[in-house]
C-alpha cells in the first residue's frame, strides 16, 4: 500500500467509511443467523473489507466463479443491491462538488459494482 492510499484510506475512514463497514458487517452478521441469508451475509463481509479501505483495493470476476448460480443469487440480491448502488451514486455526486472530494467520488461509482453484483466477484489489493 502506497503513502497515496493509506491516506486515502484513513480519510475515507474519517468521513463514514467505518460507519458503513460496521453497517455491512453488522447486515452479515444478522443474516447469517438463518441458513438461507448465509451467502448474502457472506457477500456483506467482503463489500465491508471494500469499504473499509477501498484504497488499494480492485474488483474484478472471479474466474473460478460458477456462473449460472452467481447470476442466480445476483439476481436475488437485486433489490438491496438497486438502493445500495444509489446511495454510491448520490455519494460519489456529492463528493465531486469539492476539488478534495474527487478521489472518494471515484471511490463511490468504483464501489457501485460490487453493490450491483458482489456474487462472482473478488477483491484484490495492491
């Protein structure tokens, strides 16, 4: 991780991104109580990492990845996924209002992909 990143990654701290990671982990952890909401609970642990420290982080496919019931369970995870990726896409507008806030805007519409369709996708850091 670059001096760049790090820092990145203790402002985007500062300004909510551990507010959010705590929701995402706190989401996983009440879905995993039933057995059904295990890979949605799951998939909210790894979007937690990401926005714990997006800074260094990249989405990309999982080529491993069995496609048919990835698209399956995105597909499920639609709806909270639609509200998600709107909540990134206000963000990330708002953030480029400012010179300073245009890396976190980056950051947001970065974020949208994997708040669309976190199932078949990993995270790799730099």
């Amino acid at each position: 991780m670059t001096f760049l990143q790090l820092v990145g990654n203790i402002v985007w701290i500062l300004l909510g991104g551990l507010i959010s990671a705590l929701e995402y982990l706190l989401a996983g952890l009440l879905l995993c109580i039933t057995i059904v909401g295990i890979p949605f609970g799951l998939q909210c642990f790894k979007i937690a990492t990401v926005i714990l420290m997006p800074f260094g982080a990249s989405i990309e496919r999982d080529p491993n990845a069995v496609v048919p019931l990835n698209c399956l369970m995105n597909l499920l995870w639609l709806i909270p996924g639609i509200l998600i990726s709107i909540t990134h896409l206000v963000a990330g507008i708002g953030c480029f209002l400012t010179i300073i806030g245009i890396p976190f805007g980056l950051m947001h519409f970065k974020l949208i992909k994997i708040a669309i369709s976190p199932f078949g996708r990993i995270i790799t850091r730099e």
